[in-house]
C-alpha cells in the first residue's frame, strides 16, 4: 500500500476515496479545523461572499448562453427572448445583470477591509496581489458583459473604451483593430467578446485557487492586525466561521433577493434598451457605476495618453501598495492618520464616481481633477505617513488586548473553554 | 458589525445613487408630472393595473399601432393582463402577417394567430418613414423602459405636452410642438383626442385617461415580467428573512462559549 495517503475517516467509502485523492482530508484542513483568529468581524464575510458571487454568475451565464445569440442583427432580439419567452429567463438574466452590481459591492468592501486592516502586509502580499489581478480580471469581463446586450450604451461603450488602447504610442492602433476584429466595434467584436465573457470567469476561479491557497499559507489577518500568538487566538473555522459566514450569506442573499425582485433597473440605463444603432450617438456615453470613478480619472486628465495612464495606474497602484505603506502597523486602528486618509479615500472615490457620472461641464471639471490628484496623493502620502505617524499602543495578543475594542470585534481575554481549544489539535 | 452595516449601506447608496438618471431635464422642458402607478404601490410591490392595461391595449391598438410596431410581443402575451384565450384569438384574427410562399411562390398574408408576434404597421422602415415626413416612429416594445421618466414621461408627451407653441416660436412645416418632447418639435401629430376610443367598461375617454391608460400598457409591454416577478418575490424575501433569523440565532448559540 505504499504511496497511499493514511485518511482519517472511518466510513470505508470515504475512506477508500480519500487515501487514493485526499479531497476530504484537504477539505477538512482547510475549512474543518483550519485555525482561524477568533476576532473577525463581519467585514471577514465578503471574500467567502464573493466566491458564492461568482459561482451564481456562472451557474446563470451558463444557462443565458444557452439562449443567446452573439451577433450584431441576433444579440438584441435573443435578450428579448430571454425576457419573454425562456421559462423564468427573465430571473436568470435580472440575477446575472444584478449579480456584477452585487460582484463589486462585495469586491469593494473586500478591498476596503484589506486596506483598513492592513491584510497587504509582508507577509500577506502575494495573496494580495492575486487579489488585485481578480479585480482586473473582473473588470475585464463586466465591461466585455455589458457588450453583449448589444444596446446603444453596449455599443458606444465598447467604441469608447478599445478607442483608449489607441491612445498607447505605436502599436496602440494595433491593438484597436486587434480588439474590434475590423475597423469599427461590430459582429467579430461581439463574437470574441462572447468568447473571452465565457473564458475569463473560470481564469477569475483559478486565481481565486491561488489567492485561497495564499490565505491558507499566511492565515487570516484580524482586525486588531497583529499576529495569531497562541492557540487561544483562534477557533477552528468549523462550525465557527461557517456559522457567521452562513449568517453573512443570508444577509446578502436577502439584499440581492431585494433588488433583483423589487428594483432590477436601478443599476441600469435607460439607453441600452434601444438596439445599437452605429448612426446615433447617445447624448451621453457613461459606463457602468462600479467604472465611474476611473472614468472621471480618465477624462479629468487633459491629455488622452496620459489620462490613460492614470486610469490604469489607479488600479495598478494597488499592485504595491504592500510596498508604498512603511508602517509596521497594520490596523487602521492604531494608526490615528492613516485611519482618516482611509476614510478620505472612500469619501474620494464617492465624488469621482459622482464626477464621472455627469458629463465634464463646468464644476464637474474642478471636482475630476481634484478628486483624481487627492487619489494619487493618498498613495504617494503613504511611505511618509508611515514613517512619522505615531502609533497607538498594540495589543499583547488578540486574547489580551491592552485596550478595550472598538465596536465588533476585539474581546476580552480568558482561555477558551478546554473543549474548544483542544479541537484544533484532535485530528492533527 | 456596525462599521460593517454602515460601510454595506454606503456602498450600496454609492451604486444607486450614482446610477440614478443623472441626465438632467433641458431647462426649458417642465418638469414631468409625478403619477401614482399601480405597480409603485405598497412599497413597490404593485401590480399592473390590468382593467387599466386592457384599455390601454385599446388606445395603442386603435390609434397608436397605426404608426408603431410593438415586434417583441406576441398576441399570447395579452394573458399577462388578463384578455382570455378566446378574446386573444379575436383580437388576432383581426390582423394580417406574412404567410408562407405559395406554390408559385408568391408571397402571400393570412389573419394572425395568437403566437404571432404583433403585426407591423409598415412593410420596412423607410416605409415607415416615407409616411411620417422622414422620421421613424420607434418600436413600442421597450420604448417606455428606454425613455427618462418612464410611464411619467409617456403621460406627459401623449397626454399633456400638446400645447400651441409660445408666441415668436415658429414650428416647421410638417413638425408639432410639444413642451415635454427634447427640443419639443414633434414629427408625432397629436395622436389622442377626447373619444379617441370607446372604452367597453364605459370609463370616459379622456386624453389624460387615454395617456394614462396607454403609459400603463406601455409599461407591460416593457416589463411584462412584472406581476410574476413581484409575487415570487415577496415569497423568497420572506423566506430569506426566516432563513436569517435562524441562522444569526444558531450563529450566536455556536459562539455562546467563546470569550471574543
Ligand atoms: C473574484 C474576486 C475575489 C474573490 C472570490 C475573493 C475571495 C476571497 C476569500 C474567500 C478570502 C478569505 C475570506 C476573507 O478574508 O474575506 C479572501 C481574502 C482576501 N482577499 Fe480576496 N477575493 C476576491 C478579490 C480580492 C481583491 C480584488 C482583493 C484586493 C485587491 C482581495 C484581497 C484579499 C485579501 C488581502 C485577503 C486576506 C484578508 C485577511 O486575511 O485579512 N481579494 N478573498
């Protein structure tokens, strides 16, 4: 029996199973008994959410594939059909339109708690970055998504952003062409469109592979930011995080459940209910609201190539945030500046997806290019916050914390209860 | 957890605050009148008014479908406001659509059948145009759903905005004014009348109660998955917030012997 792996499960099928394929050891590793700090808060909820997030939009784009025709005379009639005529294809494609709404919600908050608790932290940078690559890859496929419909603001959208990939000195047009398949957005767009919207999603599972095997090297970070000590810091993720996790689930199901059935145009735009028409410009082109405020950064800047630039980098700066903030702290908590430049930001962001939505008249001029320099001057204010903000006081551990917690959750110390802390250790 | 709530809500009001029509109105356009639709009632839950959306079907098939085309419905569809299998037949049988070659391959009509999608007013486009001094009268199917204001605006343009142009302004040949209409010259001529039809329910045939009456089909034909998808949802959201309390009490029951 060499080479077999030595499984812990006593029903002989499982058994059978896990000593040739492991699955259910990993499974019970990495979700039973992988220790987890036992002081998240609910803001821990939103990378498991996500992942629920994108396995629904998979389960329901499959299924308006089935019905959907990817050219530029059949696109629009066959979402129609979807509407009309599919049993319950109207649910289908409500979910699947509001699911990339619900993607961002989850995906922002996701990055926000990062930012504010410091998870991009040594030794926490690659599973960051995976995580920056996910919302790249998750932009990519919303916008290429928001093609398919073929309406007038798919169309003149999809015109507007590949025109920006002209801006790129030489091969720039190039790329254009590559992109539109011809000389303009038009049926070999919307093919290779359809094409890559099916593709990227399951990349997006596999660098969730990746990200979930990073957390599972570093563990969970918390919100106090400081490192598991002991045993007594952490619960097993069974039955405790899949509780709160379930809870957190429920809530978000609930909130999807409220706008998919009560309120599923709020997201969108009036104009893409009229098939694309190359002959008519809408008065206004503007894309989706999780796009807006990279799109003031883009117009807000008086050159193309360099507006460009600045949409893109404010993304990609995130790619070294890990190495741009110089402060041993993690938590936003104990960092008294850094804790309202967080704030800050997602005030910022608010006024550049507000700019973005308007067309670049007048104030909306000034506040575009305000709100873009406070962005970039967030990042580059982070080596120097570090070096002369003075932290407050950390907590010896996350079970004995010198100060009492802010609300959520933090907590008192004391051992936990034998049988608790002794389950981590049963199996292993 | 109330950081958590707090930064949920924020994100959520960013979304829909940042979608919300941001096209503003013209300066010169009056603002639109607010109606009380059936379906924005109790907290949104509403219902299509269907005696409403059956007059409506009226107006639009004796006076608007004369000029517009509605091609994403078909005459089955009228069930969803409530027409019964045997008056859906009747109101089919009226038109005529494209039939099939015949032997000499002649193209031929014949009266609709309930799965026909509604027939066309013109043969092509340019037809269409040819008889409306070159504009095109757009699809009904979604066009309340692709217009800012929705049913609010379609009352306001059919129902209200037909006024005589203020003095000094010249309306060109062949065009209307209409104060709720971008730019308000209209190549529509005022489509309603009072008596326009005569309603079978003895409801009077105002122009506002025609308006009325035709922004609530138009909002059907546009959103004709809107009774189903209220009803289920009212089921599944009560099912959820049952789903959440259980869970949040289990939750609390797992976590009641962790000091955290
Ligand atoms: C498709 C999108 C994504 C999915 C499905 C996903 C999934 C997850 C999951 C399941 C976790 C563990 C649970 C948690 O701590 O919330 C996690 C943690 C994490 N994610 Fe993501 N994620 C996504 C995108 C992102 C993005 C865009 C970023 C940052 C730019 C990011 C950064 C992180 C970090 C830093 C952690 C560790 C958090 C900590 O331990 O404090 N993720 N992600």
């Amino acid at each position: 029996m060499a080479g077999l792996h030595t499984s812990d499960f006593k029903n002989p099928v499982v058994r059978w199973i896990d000593s040739r394929l492991p699955l259910f050891t990993l499974m019970s590793k990495e979700y039973g008994q992988f220790p987890t700090p036992k002081n998240f808060n609910y803001f821990w909820n939103f990378g498991a959410l996500a992942t629920i997030n994108l396995l629904i939009m998979i389960a329901t784009g499959v299924f308006l594939a089935m019905n959907y025709t990817p050219t530029a005379t059949g696109a629009f009639d066959s979402v129609q059909r979807i509407m009309r005529d599919v049993n319950y294809g109207w649910l289908l494609r409500l979910v699947h339109m509001n699911g990339a709404s619900m993607f961002f919600i989850l995906i922002y908050v996701h990055i926000f708690r990062g930012m504010y608790y410091g998870s991009y932290k040594a030794p926490r940078e690659l599973l960051w970055m995976t995580g920056v690559a996910l919302l790249l890859l998750l932009m990519a496929t919303a916008f290429m998504g928001y093609v398919l419909p073929w309406g007038q603001m798919s169309y003149w959208g999809a015109t507007v952003i590949t025109n920006l990939f002209g801006a790129i000195p030489l091969v720039g047009q190039w790329i254009v062409t590559l992109l539109w398949g011809g000389f303009a957005v038009g049926d070999p767009t919307l093919n290779r469109f359809f094409s890559l919207h099916y593709l990227l999603p399951f990349i997006i599972f596999g660098v969730v592979f990746l990200h979930v095997v990073a957390l599972h090297i570093t563990g969970s970070n918390n919100p106090l930011g400081i490192e598991v000590k002991s045993e007594q810091d952490t619960v097993p993720f069974h039955p405790y995080y899949t509780a709160k996790d379930s809870v957190g689930m429920c809530v978000y199901f609930l909130v999807f459940a409220l706008i998919v059935f009560l309120r599923p145009y709020i997201f969108s735009e009036v104009d893409n209910n009229i098939p694309a028409n190359v002959l008519q410009t809408p008065n206004e082109i503007v894309p989706e609201w999780y796009l807006l405020p990279y799109y003031a950064i883009l117009r807000s800047v008086p050159d193309k190539l360099a507006g460009v630039c600045c949409m893109f980098g404010s993304i990609l700066v995130l790619f070294v945030l890990p190495w741009l903030d110089t402060s041993p702290v993690r938590s936003a908590r104990f960092r008294p500046i850094y804790r309202i430049m967080m704030f800050a930001l997602v005030a910022d962001m608010v006024l550049l997806g507000h700019v973005g939505a308007n067309r670049p008249e007048g104030l909306f001029i000034l506040e575009g290019r305000i709100g873009t320099v406070l962005y970039f001057a967030f990042y580059a204010a982070l080596p120097f916050v570090g070096w002369l903000e003075r932290p407050l006081p950390l907590p010896e551990s996350i079970s004995r914390p010198v100060l009492p917690p802010r609300s959520g959750g933090g907590g008192g110390g004391g051992p936990l209860p034998a049988g608790v802390a002794a389950k981590p250790m049963e199996k292993a | 957890m109330k950081g958590c709530v707090i930064v949920m809500a924020g994100a959520l009001a960013l979304g829909a605050g940042v979608a919300a029509p941001h096209v503003a109105r013209a300066a010169d356009e009056p603002a639109l009148p607010h109606m009380k639709w059936s379906w924005q009632k109790n907290f949104g839950l509403g219902t299509i008014d269907r005696a409403s959306a059956q007059r409506g079907f009226q107006v639009y098939n004796e006076v608007c479908s004369a000029c517009h085309s509605m091609k994403y419905m078909a005459y089955r569809n009228l069930e969803g406001i409530g027409l019964t299998e045997a008056q859906i037949k009747a109101v089919a049988a009226t038109k005529t659509v494209p039939g099939a070659p015949d032997d000499e391959g002649k193209p031929t009509t014949r009266p609709a059948l309930p799965s026909d999608h509604f027939a066309d007013p013109f043969p092509n486009d340019n037809a269409a145009r040819a008889a409306n001094n070159g504009a095109l009268p757009p699809d009904q199917s979604l066009l309340l759903s692709a217009r800012e204001g929705h049913a609010d605006y379609i009352y306001a343009l059919v129902g209200k905005g037909y006024v005589d142009a203020p003095a000094g302004v010249k309306v060109p040949d062949g065009l209307y004014y209409n104060t709720y209409f971008p730019g308000h010259f209209i190549h529509m001529p005022p489509p309603l009348a009072d008596g326009s039809v005569t309603y079978a329910d003895g409801t009077k045939a105002s122009v506002a109660q025609e308006a009325h009456d035709v922004a609530t089909f138009l909002y059907f034909a546009s959103y004709p998955e809107n009774d189903q998808r209220k009803h289920l949802g009212v089921r599944v959201a009560g099912f959820l917030v049952l789903l959440t309390g259980v869970t949040y009490a289990v939750k609390r029951r797992v976590w009641s012997g962790i000091d955290h």
